[in-house]
C-alpha cells in the first residue's frame, strides 16, 4: 500500500466515523469505531492464519452461503475442535470463535439480526478473557454496548449498532488482509488524531507524532558507549513509562527490524488510551508474548515489576524512551520520600512537570 493509499484508508475511516456518531461526541463514539475496526483485523488475521492451517480441509462456500468457512469446519469437526484451537494459539497466538468473527458479526448487522447485541457482548468478553494466552481484561471496558447513546432499549440499540456495523462493513470492505499490519495500525493512529481534535483534545495526548517518533527513535538505538559505532543489532528491552498509545515503542521496534526487540514495555496512566496501547500493538503484528502494558501512574511507581530491588530479579532495559505529558500536575505527599527513586535525592517541589 502507498503512502497516498494509506492516506486515503484514514479518510474513509474517518468519513465513515463522521457520517456514523450522530448525536455521539467525537470521544464518545471513538471507542466504538476503534474497537469494531480492531475486531475486523482480529478476525480477518485469524481467518488467513486458519485457511493456511486446514489446507484442503477449509471449506469452500458457496456464493449464497453467507456462513463463514469456520463456522462450517467447526460444525463438520467437533471432535477435532480443540486440537485446532491449541494449534492456532501456537501460530497466531489467540483464538476467535466463529460466530464472533467480523463476517458473521457484519452479516447479522446485514440482515438487522435481534442477536447483534448479545453476540457481540459475547464475543468482546470472549477475546478480553480467554482468547489470548495472556488475558486482556478490560480491553473494551471504554466501550458501553447498553449506552442510552445508542438508544433507550435493547432494540433501538441493537438496531443502532446493524447500522454502525454495516456501513463501516461497507465501506471497508475492500481493504485486503495484505493491506494490515503497520497500515492499518497506522490509519488507527490517524483516526485517534482526528478523534482527539474533535473532541477538543490534543492528539499529542494519544501519541507521539511520527516524524518527532523517529527521531527520538533514532537516539535510543545508537550504541550507548560508541554512538559512532551506530545502530545497535538488538534490545532485549525497551520502556515507555508514559506511553500513551504506543507510537514510540513502535517506531523503535520498525527502526530495529524483524527479531531486533526482546520485549516491549509501557505504562499508561490514561485507561482509554491504555486499551487503544494494546490494540495498536496487535495491530502493528506485535505479538501478545512480545509486550507488556501496564495501566498505572509511573510517578506513583505501583507496577510491582519496576519495583524489584534484589539484583538477581530487576529488570534492566537496554532503552528508555518517553514524551511525557507537558505541564502534568506533580503534587508529591511525603511519603513518596521513602520511595527509592527519591529517597537520596530528594523530592522536586509541587508544581506543573514543564
């Protein structure tokens, strides 16, 4: 995809996300957006990684079969179900169901099926607790499904969501899955921007933009000794200790290459912007094993992990990386005088970070 395609991917999302919110406020319906595109991704990953997996045995549908080819195999091969399952979370690291699968979501919107509602209830607390190795747990927890927004009653809102569902069904439907990866994680950062000025907010709260990104990127890969040396050839661990949604982290993993990071660390005190974090790894082909978000405060240090004093166990980061929050509130109590961090060095006065 080129740079113009992709720039013309963002504006229909983002055309779509305009035309859909209606009476919603541009942060309100963000959640939805972002998370029905982060289904399609899911879904359609899956659903390449299942095909290539089954071989012969992935079944070929007719046109007027609006079933997906999953939810034919898993009728056909119960017994053989699990066995599949396991060896899918070894491939692809996670699992969806065939009836939480984008297609079968975007087909009930298609016929205003009563069942949208529930299934996609269903299938969001599915991927959040058990699809993955490692649960997500509140990854959609910014998206409320029995919001009055979406209407007074479980019928207005089902109804609401057919339409939502359909039209970004519609008007995504030509994006290939070879389309994905950094484009797609790229356009979702585009839309967050789009979002965030809507909103009254500054984009600069989301993510770092790409060309500051690259060169704060640049910095943290020279050879720490010798810069003149150039490039490190691998990081076992990188930090963002305010990483908003993971912008940063990213364009160092890109800059490093394939197999060039260990393992990818952030904090993010902001829950909404911590579960887009997330969803923006996996959109980036970030593998679930491969990073760590945590939702916490650094400066109030309650991520047990960083807090590790016995030499054996600390966990040391072959790179630092950060744009913190400009003028961010610092109003220290004396306790945190003991902390580690401050306790041979003292506190910095209560004042705005800048």
């Amino acid at each position: 995809m080129t740079e113009n395609n992709q720039t013309q991917l963002g504006n229909t999302l983002w055309k779509i996300a305009d035309e859909l919110r209606g009476a919603m406020n541009a942060d309100q319906f963000r959640d939805y957006m972002l998370s029905f595109l982060f289904l399609r991704y899911l879904s359609d990953n899956y659903e390449a990684a299942a095909k290539k997996e089954l071989g012969k045995d992935y079944p070929i549908l007719k046109d007027n079969d609006k079933r997906t080819p999953l939810a034919v195999w898993y009728e056909q091969n119960k017994a053989d179900v699990a066995e599949f399952e396991k060896q899918m979370r070894r491939k692809v690291h996670y699992v969806i169901e065939p009836s939480h699968l984008w297609n079968s979501i975007a087909e009930l919107a298609k016929t205003q099926s009563k069942e949208l509602l529930r299934t996609l209830q269903e299938g969001f607390k599915y991927i959040e607790n058990e699809s993955f190795e490692s649960t997500f747990q509140g990854l959609f927890s910014e998206i409320n499904l029995d919001s009055d927004k979406l209407g007074k009653n479980y019928e207005e809102r089902n109804k609401k969501l057919c339409n939502i569902i359909q039209t970004i069904a519609e008007g995504i439907k030509e994006l290939n899955t070879g389309d994905y990866d950094d484009y797609l994680g790229n356009a979702y950062e585009f839309l967050i921007g789009k979002f965030a000025a809507g909103s009254g907010q500054k984009a600069g709260e989301f993510y770092t933009p790409q060309r500051i990104s690259y060169i704060l990127s640049s910095f943290v890969i020279l050879d720490s000794q010798d810069p003149s040396k150039g490039k490190k050839k691998r990081l076992d661990n990188v930090l963002d200790f305010a990483c908003g949604s993971g912008s940063l982290l990213l364009n160092v993993r890109k800059q490093m290459g394939a197999g060039g990071i260990g393992k990818i660390f952030g904090q993010e005190k902001n829950i909404t912007t911590y579960n887009l974090a997330r969803m923006i790894m996996l959109l980036h082909g970030v593998k679930d094993s491969e990073f760590a978000i945590h939702h916490g405060d650094t400066l109030l240090n309650d991520w047990e992990m960083l807090n590790e004093m016995n030499p054996a166990k600390k966990l040391e980061f072959d790179a630092v990386v950060a744009n913190p929050p400009f003028s961010y509130r610092w109003e220290p109590s004396e306790a945190m005088g003991e902390d580690f961090r401050f306790k041979s060095y003292g506190l910095a006065p209560k004042s705005a970070a800048d």
